[in-house]
C-alpha cells in the first residue's frame, strides 16, 4: 500500500514545471495557495490524511485527477503519470518500449521489469 | 478552473444516495453506508445536510470503496456529470501497471541502456513467438551494449 507521502514525492520528481524543472515547495504553495509548512508537513508524512480541499488543491497545481490519490500501489500510480504524460516528454526509443511493450504478456513484462531491474543494478555498480 | 466550480460535497453525496441502489433494488440507508464504509451514521448524515463540507482523503476513500467508485467523483461540476461518471463501468486501472512501471523506471536510464530493454523485449517477443509455433529452444540472447559477462562479473551470480 502507498503512503501519501509517497505519492506525493512521486508527484514532486517527475511532474515538471512549465520549464521542465521540478517544482518547489514555493512554487506550488503559490499554485495551490497553500502554506509552505502545511506542504512541508504532508511531504515529511506528518499529515497523512489531508481534506478535500487541500487534495483538489494539489490536483489543480499538479493538473492531475483526484483519481491519482485513490490508487494503492506505486505501480498504480506510475501507471497514471506515464499515462497521461506526466512524466516528460517520451523519446523514441521509450515510445517503441512502450509500445513494443504492451503486446507482451503479464508474465513476460514481469520477466522484463525483473531484467530492467537487474540492469539498473547493473548501472549504478 | 476553481475550487468553486465543482458541486457541494452534499450535492455529489446525495446524488450519490439517490443513484446507487442496494442489491435488493432500495435506495441505501445511512446505516447501510455506515456499516459498510465504517463512518459513522451522524457524520454521513452532517454530509449529507452540508454540515461537513470538506471530509478527509480516508473517509473519499471509503466512500469510493463502498460506492464504487473513483475519487475524480468528487471533481464533478454537475449532476449530470456525476450521473454519467456512475453509469460508466468499474475499470482496472492498474492493469497495465507492469507495462507502465517499465516505461517509467527506464525514463532513468541512459540511452544505451534504455536500447537494451528494448532489445530484451524483441527476444522476448521473438520467444512468445517461436514458443507458440512448436519451438522449444530460445533465440540467443541479444549482446546488449554492456556485455552481458562484465555486468555477471561485478554482480556475482545473483542474476535473474
């Protein structure tokens, strides 16, 4: 199960500001109109149950669906950020990956994310 | 688009109460609700009258779970629009949740490293492929652009 906190750190590295920079805490307390600290407090895990309000907030600075805090795994939650494109913008070659890697089985994408994972160990060695 | 534009938490909540029916065919009671999504019945009923206007993210979640359906629920600007979302059938959000974690964990990668899952998954397709005509050995595997050899060697043999 994914905590808030994670999802909004997951929020915070890969949706990008029109710059394609990472956002600051500045820059989406001025977006959303919320504290800085109250920011700060649901990105330390301190809050973990936030209200409506501060949830319709951070969608409308992140241009996302509410959708995205009702998944329950990490998976799930790529899942919506590559789908409608929150991830930057895709090159070819991940394109082809994410296209070419669709007409696999369930069993064959585990096979690939378990060899991706063997190889980005591979890469930081 | 603002805060203002959607409904009241109370208006999408009755909306809620009015189209979605127990299984016997009657509209569902605050007790219903209460027993189901574990909120309790004087809470249900302050949201229902507009009292509680800005519930927790836990309590849109048991609601969605009990109703069945997804948090973008509570983004609706009409009654028209919360009716059209809860005729729309349940889907399976996650189920492509393999094939999105792989395009997201190679966004990290280097070019060449990302032409390498690439080719993994051309052999692999290229097995699917041989493997449902009859074949029974695997094509070789591809050289990728770090020998497969140095990466075994600085890994041990803990590979997949």
């Amino acid at each position: 199960m994914i905590t808030l906190q994670r999802q909004l750190q997951l929020l915070w590295e890969n949706v990008l500001d029109d710059n394609s920079d990472p956002m600051t805490i500045t820059q989406v307390a001025q977006k959303t109109g919320l504290s800085q600290q109250s920011l700060s407090n649901l990105l330390n895990g301190h809050v973990t149950d936030p209200r409506l309000n501060t949830l319709t907030k951070l969608c409308m600075a992140f241009d996302i669906s509410l959708d995205y805090f009702g998944y329950d795994t990490e998976a799930a939650c790529l899942h919506y950020l590559v789908e409608y494109g929150k991830v930057g913008i895709l090159s070819p070659q991940l394109h082809s990956i994410h296209t070419e890697g669709d007409t696999l089985t369930a069993d064959e994408k585990r096979n690939v994310l378990a060899i991706l994972q063997w190889r980005l160990w591979g890469t930081k060695s | 688009m603002t805060e203002s534009d959607f409904l009241t938490f109370a208006e999408q909540i009755n909306v809620l109460f009015s189209a979605r029916m127990h299984t016997t065919g009657r509209a569902y009671t605050l007790h219903d609700v209460s027993e189901g999504t574990g909120i309790a019945v004087a809470t249900l009923s302050q949201m229902r009258t507009g009292r509680i206007k800005n519930p927790q993210l836990s309590t849109l979640r048991a609601l969605c779970s009990f109703f069945q359906i997804p948090l973008r629920y509570f983004e609706t600007r009409t009654v028209e629009e919360c009716f059209a979302l809860l005729q729309q059938p349940a889907t399976d959000d996650t189920k492509l949740g393999e094939l999105n974690e792989i395009a997201f964990r190679v966004t990290h990668l280097s070019p060449e490293a990302q032409q390498d899952i690439l080719t993994i998954i051309r052999w692999v397709q290229t097995a699917e492929q041989r493997y449902k005509q009859g074949g029974d050995t695997l094509p070789p595997f591809p050289r990728l652009s770090r020998s497969n050899d140095d990466v075994n060697e600085e890994q041990g043999d803990d590979t997949p």
